[in-house]
C-alpha cells in the first residue's frame, strides 16, 4: 500500500516541478514579451502546480481530471492562443501539456483500476 501511495506522491510531484517549469519558462527560454505565450505560462502553470499540491494533500479524482484537461489545454494552447509561431514557447507548451496530461491520464487509470474502495 504505501508503494502505491510513493508512486502517487511522485506524479503530484512530478506536475508540481513542471507547474513551476511552465511559469518560469517564459524567462528560460526567452518569450517573455510574446505576451500570449508567457500569459498562457505563467496561468496554466500556477493552475497546474496548485493542482499538484492539493492532490499531495489529499487525492481527488476531480483533481486528476482538471490536471488531465489542463494539460490538453496547454498542448493545444499555441495553435488556439496564436503563439505557435514562437517555436520555444510551442514546444515548451506542447512538451509540458502531454506530460502533465499523460501523468493525470495514468493517475486515473490507476485510480479506476485500483482495488475496490470500501465505504461506511
């Protein structure tokens, strides 16, 4: 039980880094003034990290769906947004977007496959 709580605590942690990557990566990668792509950033990253520490606090399915639909949306953000002109800042967007969204998908594919939850 508590191998299945570790891996858990690493994909939160794993989208509470790439929350934090996301946000700072309009500076990393130099498309801070491209103000679609570091606006997209800086939101979807907080979104994304303040997900993951409320999963690390307490796990919720609602929490891996938003996590799952806000990595698509970030994937996807550069052509809907307009920034995908701007290839750091698409592929920061597209790289980040399906990481935090496969994590979330095997996050509720785990939950879903888990063993059965007794309630009282």
């Amino acid at each position: 039980m508590q191998q299945i709580r570790n891996k858990e605590t690493l994909a939160d942690a794993i989208n509470l880094v790439l929350g934090a990557w996301l946000f700072f990566s309009p500076w990393i990668f130099g498309f801070a003034p491209d103000a679609a792509a570091s606006w997209n950033a800086w939101v979807s990253g907080i979104v994304i990290a303040g997900l993951a520490i409320a999963a690390l606090a307490a796990f919720a399915q609602w929490e891996e769906w938003l996590n799952l639909i806000v990595g698509l949306w970030v994937a996807v953000s550069p052509w809907v947004v307009g920034f995908a002109g701007n290839a750091p800042a698409m592929r920061d967007h597209v790289v980040v977007g399906v990481i935090v969204a496969v994590v979330a998908a095997v996050r509720l594919w785990l939950a879903y496959q888990g063993p059965p939850h007794v309630h009282a």
